[in-house]
C-alpha cells in the first residue's frame, strides 16, 4: 500500500506546482502527479504581466526565469483599427517588466522548484485515471505510471490542477456555474528574424474581425498569433491545408497598416503552427467533498487576455492560504467551499466577464473608435486602460479617468 498524503494534485504546471510549493512550505505532506514529463511544452502563447512577476518572484523563481534568453517587454501597443494606444506597462508591486516566457522553462522552473521541497512527491508520466471514495467523500485517486502499472494514492484532499479539460472536474462531476463560448479561431507560431517595433512590446493589433498579436519570447524568437472568426470555414480550411503560408498572407493582408508585413519578410518558422478552433470562458464549482479545482480546471477565459498563467499562480495561492488557515481539516468541507468560491469569484470575476466580451470577436463600432482615439492621446487614461491587464487598478478606475477626460474636452 502505498503512503498517505495531505494533499494529491493531479497537474504540476503552474496551478499545480505552485500550489505544492505553498502547501509544502505550511508542512503538508503532498503527491504532485503530472502524465507529462518535463521539460514540456502546453498549448499557450505564455505571456504574463509584472504582477505575476511578483508572483514568481515571491515562489522564488523569478531569476532562474530571465536567465532563459528572455526579452524583457515594458512597452504595451494595442492598435485598434488606425488608432494606437502605446505607453509603458504600469508598475505594480514594485515591479515594471513583463515576459512572455516558455511553458517549457517556466513550467519546469516551477517544478524544480516544488522538487527542493523534501515533503513533495514529484511523479511525472502519471496519468490519473479515476478516483477513490468512502462513501461520498473522495479519498484518493487511481493512475497508471510510465511502466503501465496501476498505483492507488490516498489523501485527505484530492486536487484537480489539471488543466481545461481536467480528468478530476469530470470525475467528480463538478457543476457548471457559467459559461460563454467564444466566436475565434486561433493559430499560432514561433518565428525567428522578426525585428523589434523599435523596441521590444507586447503588440495586439485589431482590424475589423480580425486579430494579430505579437510577442517577443526566449532565444530571439517571437510567438505570432492570429485570431478570426470561428464561423469563417473557407479560412479555418485554408489554415489547416497550409498553415504557415497562410499565417503569413493573413497578416500582410489584414494589417496593412501596420509594421508587421515588413518585419515578417526575412522571418523563419521554427516549428509547426498550432491552433485551436473555438472554446468557451467557463466557470466550475471549485470544491466538493474531498476535492477542489484550481487554474484552468476551474475557469478559463480568452487567452488574448494574457490573464491564464497569472490566474492559475494566483488562484493556486488562494487556495493554499484557504487550506493552511483550515490547517488541512476540511471535515467542514461546505463552509470551506464557499470561502474558496467567494474569493476566486472576487479576484477575477470581472476579468473573466471581459474574456466573455472579447471572445464575441464584435467589430469595433464608430463610438469605439472615437473613444480609442481620445484613450491614445491621454497618458493618463492609457495607463488606467493598461492597468486592468496587470491588476494595477480596476476597469471602474479606467472608466472614472476616461469621464474625466471626456467631461473636460467637452466642456
Ligand atoms: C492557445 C492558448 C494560448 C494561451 N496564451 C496564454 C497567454 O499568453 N498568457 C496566459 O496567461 N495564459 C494563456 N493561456 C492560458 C494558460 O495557458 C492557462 O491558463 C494555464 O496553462 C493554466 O495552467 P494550469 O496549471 O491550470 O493548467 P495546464 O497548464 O493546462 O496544466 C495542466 C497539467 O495537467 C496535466 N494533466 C491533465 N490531465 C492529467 C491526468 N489525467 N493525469 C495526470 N496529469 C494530467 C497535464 O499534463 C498538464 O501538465 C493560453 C491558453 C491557450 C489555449
């Protein structure tokens, strides 16, 4: 039989080894399972804000992190249409540099990280399969390791860090609380021989219902994404048939007012374009009688907000301070619960509801426009606007400073 834990995390990628790291710390006796071996790679584009600098940092993997051939970004460009919005990224938490930083570093950063810890168990190439139960409580959960033999763990607390389509969420029938499909197509690659846009930012740019985004990554390389309609089949087909020329002809044709078209030219792709077709914004219940959720297994919102690794990380945090302050004794697991409820549902709530609007791929309206423009030519407004993506401040902040300017231009 093998030994009893506090807590098994099914998932070691950021929710799962951060959560580890914090529970460990708090003297938990944890198993953190992941069917992949690493380094490995994820679907993500991997960018992130200076808050979850901050994050990392406090984990104490923040200068492993820039020593992977990192370009460091403080710049943000949005270009809605012709109208640029362009200014530094606001400091939050001391910090003023945002990454876009491999999944196949960080991730395994974080998980050499957890590996330090002498009461975590790391097993990679271990696939959860199914659960344990006395009576309704879950206890633990059954797998298969590397050599295809079946292990039972058992552990106070069973949770599924395990990504969007989360095994744990499914096994234990967790409800669905909201969910919003989105209208986008997205594809994606990593190009070397792209220049800066004079220096190095974070650029998004829009044009009718159509999206690129661009951002510089580690070893000189830039990882491009495109967004379209979901309903455009002709596209989508176009795309799978030939997805490097067509990523190339998109952004020439779509975005011809704007530096990417010469800064491709001389480009390479360095490895095959990735894509997902159509997903929605979701939101589960988080915790149940000898389980919880956390990071993408709970909620998932568009990935052009950058807001996945930040919420995972953090969310992770939330639920290890909830875990700790109960000292692990979750015999009250109701009144547990709706704490974890309760306070994912403050901190990204209202981010979550903005991933549900952009994942509508709505035009940009002639009242949108006229509204960008007054943003791009007010720093102060620019700041409020970029400040939503980092937690710098809330998008009600944004709004209060965008009234300011609009009553003072009009009176
Ligand atoms: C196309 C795309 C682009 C994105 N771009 C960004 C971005 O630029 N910035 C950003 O912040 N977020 C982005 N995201 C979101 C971000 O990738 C996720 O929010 C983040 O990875 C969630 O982390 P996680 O630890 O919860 O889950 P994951 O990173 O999904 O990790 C889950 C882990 O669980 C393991 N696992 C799953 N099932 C089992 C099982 N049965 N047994 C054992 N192990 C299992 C998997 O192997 C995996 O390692 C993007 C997402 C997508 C789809």
């Amino acid at each position: 039989m093998n030994k009893s834990y506090d807590v098994i995390i099914t998932g070691a990628r950021c929710s799962g080894s951060t959560l580890a790291i914090y529970l460990a710390k708090a003297g938990f006796e944890v198993l953190l399972a992941d069917r992949a071996t690493f380094p490995s790679d994820t679907l993500s584009t991997n960018t992130f804000f200076n808050n979850t600098v901050a994050l990392l940092r406090e984990i104490g993997v923040m200068d492993s992190l820039v020593e992977t051939h990192v370009t460091p970004v403080e710049t943000i460009k949005f270009q809605f249409e012709d109208t640029v919005i362009e200014g530094p990224i606001p400091k939050v938490y001391g910090e003023d540099t945002a990454y876009c930083i491999r999944r196949t570093y960080l991730d395994h950063i974080l998980l050499k990280q957890a590996k330090k810890h002498k009461n975590i168990t790391v097993i990679e190439g271990f696939r959860v399969t199914d659960l344990i139960y006395d009576g309704e409580r879950v206890t633990g959960m059954k797998g298969e390791d590397g050599a295809k033999r079946q292990q039972e763990y058992r552990a106070s607390l069973v949770v599924g860090a395990d990504g969007r389509n989360s095994k744990i969420r499914r096994l234990v029938n967790s409800e669905l609380k909201l969910s919003s499909p989105s209208a986008v197509t997205i594809y994606f690659g990593y190009f070397s021989g792209i220049s800066h846009d004079s220096v190095p930012k974070f650029e998004v740019y829009k044009r009718d219902d159509k999206m690129a985004i661009l951002f510089p990554t580690n070893d000189d390389l830039y990882v491009v994404t495109v967004n379209f309609p979901l309903e455009d089949k002709k596209l989508i087909d176009k795309f799978k048939n030939d997805p490097e020329n067509s990523i190339r002809q998109f952004l020439r044709d779509y975005f011809p007012n704007t530096t990417i078209g010469n800064r491709i030219k001389h480009s390479t792709l360095i490895e095959p374009i990735k894509g997902l077709i159509g997903y929605d914004n979701y939101w589960y219940q988080g915790m149940g009688n000898g389980w919880a959720l956390v990071g993408d297994a709970i909620c998932f919102k568009d990935p052009a907000m950058a807001q996945g690794i930040h919420d995972a990380i953090r969310g992770a945090r939330i639920l290890a301070d909830i875990l700790i302050k109960n000292n692990g004794q979750i015999n009250e697991w109701e009144k547990i619960a709706e704490d974890y409820q309760k306070s994912m549902e403050a901190e990204f709530m209202v981010r979550f509801y903005m991933g549900c609007e952009l994942s509508k791929n709505e035009k940009i309206t002639e009242q949108q426009d006229a509204i960008h423009k007054i943003i791009s030519t007010h720093p102060s407004v620019i700041e409020k606007f970029f400040g939503i993506y980092n937690y710098a401040n809330e998008p009600a902040d944004f709004e209060e400073e965008l009234n300011r300017i609009i009553q003072s231009i009009s009176s």
